[in-house]
C-alpha cells in the first residue's frame, strides 16, 4: 500500500508549532470526541489489517454521521463569521491556528479536526477599540472547537482547506471580507459559497483518480458524506429559509431572505458574539 508520506500536500507544516490545547474532558468548547464503540487501537501483532482499503472503507462507513455532523458544523461556523464581521469595515487575515481544544490519538489513529475554516481571523484596519478583542470572544474560542476523526478524514480536511490556499479557502476569505465591506449580506455570501463547495467535490474524485491516492474507496466516501452535511443547509446551492430562521432564532414561517428583514436580526447576534467573552484556560501539557 502507498504511503501518504510522498504526498506532502497533505501534511499540514504548522503542525509542529505548539498549540495550545485541551482535552475534551475540560469542556471548552463544544468539541465532539469519537464514541468507544467507532475506536479501533491498532495492534502491534496484526498491523497489515488496519491498512487495507476494506477495513478504512468499513471505519469510514461507520463514521458516517460525524463525518456528516463535522461538514454541517464548518457551515454553520462560517454563516457566524459572516454574522460576525458585517458591516464592520474591518480587512479580515487567517491567522496560523493556535488553539485546539480536543485531541487525537496515535494508537486509535485518529485526529483532532477542526469544524471551521478558519480557526483564528488576524482582524486589521481596526475601527473601534472593541474590535481588537474579538479573539477574547467565546465564538472565537469556538472556532477552535474540534471533531475527533479517523486520521483519513483529516487528510481529506488537508485537501479541502490546501494549506490556506484552496479556492475555497481564499473564496471564503474574500466573501467575508466583502460581507465586513457592506458588499455583501451573509445571505449573498453564504450562496457564492456553496458552489465553491460543489465544485470542490464535483473535481474531488478526477483528483483522487488521477494522482493514485491510497484509500481513495475510503476518501470518495469521505466526499460524498461532507457534501451530504455541507448542503444540508442548501437547497440547490441556495441558503435553505427554514436554516436561516433556526440560526437566528426565527420562527420559519415568520422569516424573510429580504436583506432588510434581516438586518436588525444580523446586529442582535453580532452583539451577541461580540460581548459574551471566553472564560481563561490552562492549556493541557503532557
């Protein structure tokens, strides 16, 4: 079986910077460690059955609903982010990811990923003093909320995210700040970002084909699972009502995508991310 190893794009170079993490049993944030019974420690007497395609297609299979809860969850953190930043006219950077707040393990080969794209913003051309403690904010802790994962679907995030440089990675970048500039409501924004999603999954299997991955069974069932979660809150590539009027607390039969319905509804839950503040933590050290 081909080792991943020679393919070093999927290897994130940050991962050596220290984090600064916690365990799930700290309850920092709302991160989801994988269930006993989806664990498989990897034994030392049989290590050739944990590498077959069979066995990571079967860990895949059963890891379908975290798979699929962990693609909803980086949705709905960024429709947030958009909530967050707009209108406030402030140039938006992705910083390096510092916090990690729930961990993998080597012996169940499993890894700490994170929901959002964006785990941590850089904020610039800061207009208010109240701008440059948004990394304060609990959302911001948030952000670094994590699913515990088979390694694979690590690797597959790896992909999606390239390094910071995907199309999805920079489109997404650019609609925040553009939502930040008044350019865009979250709405418009939200429905320039599930294409960019499609086409990322549409090209996902030509990719896999064409570079001769290992566990490419395992990794188009991957695909197929977040783009079941992703578009769970779309309806042909279009931002669903009824999900809009439940991540703002709306009634659905009383919300309108009209912007101007909208916007007082958009500064209550910036408000909201903006002054509930994080509480301190001690990071873990081993």
């Amino acid at each position: 079986m081909k080792s991943f190893k020679n393919h070093s794009f999927f290897y994130n170079k940050t991962l050596n910077k220290r984090r600064n993490r916690t365990r799930f049993e700290d309850n920092i944030t709302a991160s989801i460690s994988m269930p006993p019974h989806l664990l498989f420690p990897i034994s030392s007497r049989h290590p050739k059955l944990f590498q077959t395609e069979d066995f990571m297609k079967k860990r895949i299979i059963a890891s379908s609903d975290l798979i699929f809860q962990h693609a909803e969850r980086r949705v709905l953190l960024l429709f947030y982010s958009f909530i967050a930043f707009y209108n406030k006219n402030v140039e938006i950077k992705r910083g390096r990811t510092i916090e990690q707040h729930g961990m993998g393990s080597k012996i169940n080969d499993t890894a700490a990923c994170h929901h959002s794209l964006f785990p941590n913003f850089i904020i610039k051309n800061k207009q208010t003093s109240d701008d440059s403690d948004f990394e304060n904010t609990q959302f911001a802790r948030s952000l670094n909320m994590i699913i515990e994962q088979p390694t694979l679907v690590n690797i597959f995030d790896n992909h999606l995210e390239g390094g910071g440089n995907s199309f999805v990675m920079t489109n997404a970048l650019n609609l925040i700040n553009q939502v930040s500039n008044n350019n865009l409501d979250p709405i418009l924004a939200m429905n320039d970002f599930f294409p960019s999603m499609n086409n990322f999954f549409t090209g996902y299997h030509a990719f896999v084909d064409k570079s001769k991955f290992p566990y490419s069974q395992a990794l188009m069932l991957i695909c197929e699972y977040q783009r079941k979660g992703t578009f769970s809150a779309a309806d042909n590539l279009k931002i669903k009502k009824e999900y809009v009027a439940l991540m703002l607390g709306l009634k659905a039969e009383e919300c309108s995508l009209d912007s101007s319905f909208l916007h007082p509804h958009y500064l209550a839950l910036q408000r909201e991310i903006w002054i509930n503040k994080a509480n301190t933590y001690k990071p873990y050290r081993p």
